[in-house]
C-alpha cells in the first residue's frame, strides 16, 4: 500500500467517527454499511464495512470530539 492509500483510508475511517448519533462497536457489516451511508457515499461506506469493524467508541465530550478503535478485517488492505 502506498503512503497516500493508507493516509486516505486513515481520513476515511477519522471521518466515520462522527456518524450521527449511532455507536458504531457491535454493528455487523451490513448495520454498518447502513449507518455510514448516512455520512459518505456508498462506495467508500461498503469499503469500511467490508474491510474494518469498530472495536471501542468515546464520545459524549464537553466538544465535538469523538474517537472510535478501528480494527483491520483479515484481508485487509
């Protein structure tokens, strides 16, 4: 993978934390591909539930910030 594929699925994956409202650890890939649809376009949100699951979630600050653990499905690339 070159440097400017893993810099853009690392924006990609920043960018899905702040799906509205849906906490993103538990979804299958199907729930999940559902609720970024919501935020991306198809593509790129079939792209992240194909390829990670969330693994942990913090949210619920004085701000804006939101984090989510991603972790690579086998195969990932």
């Amino acid at each position: 993978m070159t440097l400017i594929n893993a810099a853009y699925i690392r924006a990609l994956l920043a960018d899905a934390c702040y799906v509205d409202d849906t906490p993103l650890t538990g979804l299958t890939s199907k729930k999940l591909k559902k609720a970024l649809t919501d935020r991306m376009t198809h593509p790129l949100a079939e792209f992240i539930s194909n390829n990670f699951t969330a693994v942990s979630q913090a949210s619920g600050y004085d701000s804006s910030f939101e984090a989510t653990v991603w972790q690579g499905n086998a195969g990932t690339p």
